[in-house]
C-alpha cells in the first residue's frame, strides 16, 4: 500500500451559486430539477479540485445534502421532520422524529456516490450517518428505547453499505459524531456499528470528532471497522502518548487540519503534525485528512487547508523516500 494516503471526511462548503438556488428552492421558486443540476455542478467541481491537488481517496463534498441526519431521514419511511433545533453556537438542524416503524424506501445515497465516481479514476468514498447517530439525533416517539431505535437504523443503514459496495465503492465510512455522548451506550454503539459493517469487503472506516477520547479509548479497537477517523489538531494531539502506550490495532485517519479556525494552517506545521504521528503509526496505516468536515469554511479557506495538507503529506513522503 501506498505510504500517508491523503483523503478527506466528507463535507464541503458550498458555492455561493448553490447556497443561493438551495434557499430558492426551500421557498418554492426554484424546481427540483435546476436545483439538482446545480448540485452536480458543485459535486463536479469539488472531484475536479481534488483531483487536481492530488488527493488519494475523494470525498463527493455532500453538495446535495443540508444536515447529515435530516438527509438520511428524509429517504425513510417512519420519520417526519421537525422545525428547526440548535446543534452548537448558531448551527441549527431539522431534527427527524421517527413516528412509525422504520423502513427503507431504496438506496439513498448510491445515486451520488454513482455521479461522483463516474467523474473520477480515483476512490471516492461512500458515506453513512451511522445508526447511533441518526438515533441520538432524532426524536422517537414510536420505538420508545434507544437501543430499538438504534438497531432499527443500524438494519437500514446495512442495507445501504451493502448497495454502496455493490455500486463499486472501496470505501464505505459510517458517521458517529454523537459516538461520545453517553459513556454507557457504547456498547450499543459498537453493536449497531458492526450490523452496518457486517459482511462487507470494502475497507470500512468510522469518523467521530469532538468527543472526550479519553473516556472513550478503551473502545477504540473494539470497533467493528478497518479505520478510525479522528480530529486530532484541534486537542494538540494530545492522543498520541496514549496509542503509543495503547497501540491501536487499526488504521488511522489522522486529523491535521482545524476546520473549526479560519487559520489557513502552514505546511510546515502540517508537517511537524505528520511527523509526530510518525512516531507511533506506520506510513501505511496513517491517512491525513482534516479533523472533520470543512462546510463550516469558505470556498477560500477549505481549498487552502486542502492545498496545504496535500502538499505537507508529498513534503513528508519524499523525505522518508516514499515517492
């Protein structure tokens, strides 16, 4: 395998073109079809960028998608979506309300993944908002138990990894932002996760950020994936004197980039980042990426950061001879 292969998490800002049609299109002035049109101009361009700054393994950007479980929930049946809610300082989200027995109505999000792929020879990742998530973030008022609702969207989700993969993704990645909310649900976390993975030979990857790793660490490897995704500049690495005590038994996304600052992140910096992860993970099993999604960022920040790690990641790989 090919050493410090570069990738990202999954979102990308939109472009003000888009931001514009999708705030028609909630009114009601802009149809579905120009709205779509757009939103494939915008995933094409962002495959176009990536390739042309070298990324490894792309990401289609979520052009299409508002919040990541709204969007989810809005392609299953049993769910009504609620007026708006505040995930963090001024963020806001509908939040989905599961009123009935959970059903898939087909595949969500395969059609995208097929778009993004037909525009590039390179990887491009399929991505799921896991079970966990989708639960936690979602009023239930049909299952009344967190794990019943969990489980129900873990079956669901499988089924949607398995049609990612037979769409021809390598990569399936399952979304846990909410992964370290309740320290005691963890296990119902690692049992839903694994339904979604089961079974499947792409290589699998689970994406959290933001939590309190350290309470959380001791389930790193238990975790039913091939890789863990994790921020990782935004806490100063502080993780790394604990895998190199704990050895993670894992590949790992190695979060290098801060997508919650506007500082476009120096290369040199990006690569003191690398190299200190060097010190406790091998070329192959470490992939660089930003902490999370950058849709936060705009167009100018994102495209920065992204130009940066990329040309920090080549820096480093020529250093150690991995060309």
């Amino acid at each position: 395998m090919k050493a410090l292969l570069t990738t990202s998490v999954g979102s990308f800002p939109k472009p003000e073109y888009l931001s514009r049609a999708r705030t028609k299109s909630s009114r009601g002035d802009l149809s579905k079809e120009a709205l779509r049109e757009l939103e494939e101009k915008a995933t094409a361009e962002w495959i176009q960028f990536q390739e042309d700054i070298g990324i490894d393994i792309l990401v289609d950007g979520e052009q299409y998608r508002g919040d990541m479980a709204t969007y989810f929930a809005e392609n299953i049946e049993g769910t009504e979506i609620s007026g708006l809610v505040r995930s963090y300082g001024n963020r806001y989200y509908k939040k989905p309300i599961i009123t009935d027995e959970l059903r898939l109505r087909g595949p969500i999000s395969v059609d995208w993944f097929k778009f993004a792929q037909a525009h590039t020879d390179r990887p491009v990742k399929g991505m799921i908002t896991g079970p966990y998530t989708m639960m936690d973030w979602s009023f239930d008022e049909y299952y009344g138990s967190r794990a019943d609702a969990c489980l129900a969207f873990a079956k669901l989700l499988h089924e949607e990894a398995r049609a990612l993969e037979a769409a021809g993704a390598k990569v399936v990645q399952v979304d846990e932002p909410a992964l370290s909310t309740r320290f005691d649900e963890l296990p119902l976390l690692v049992k839903a996760v694994g339904i979604v993975t089961k079974g499947l030979q792409a290589n699998t990857v689970l994406h959290t950020c933001y939590g309190n790793y350290s309470d959380i660490f001791a389930y790193f490897n238990k975790l039913p994936v091939d890789q863990l995704d994790l921020e990782m500049s935004n806490s100063g690495l502080d993780l790394l004197d604990r895998f190199k005590r704990e050895p993670l038994k894992k590949e790992i996304a190695f979060g290098v980039i801060d997508v919650h600052s506007h500082v476009i992140e120096p290369e040199a910096l990006i690569r003191e980042r690398i190299e200190k992860a060097l010190t406790i993970f091998s070329p192959t099993q470490l992939f660089i990426d930003p902490d999370c999604g950058l849709k936060t960022r705009s167009l100018e920040e994102a495209q920065a950061k992204l130009r940066n790690m990329v040309a920090a990641t080549r820096a480093v790989r020529t250093a150690h001879g991995w060309t």
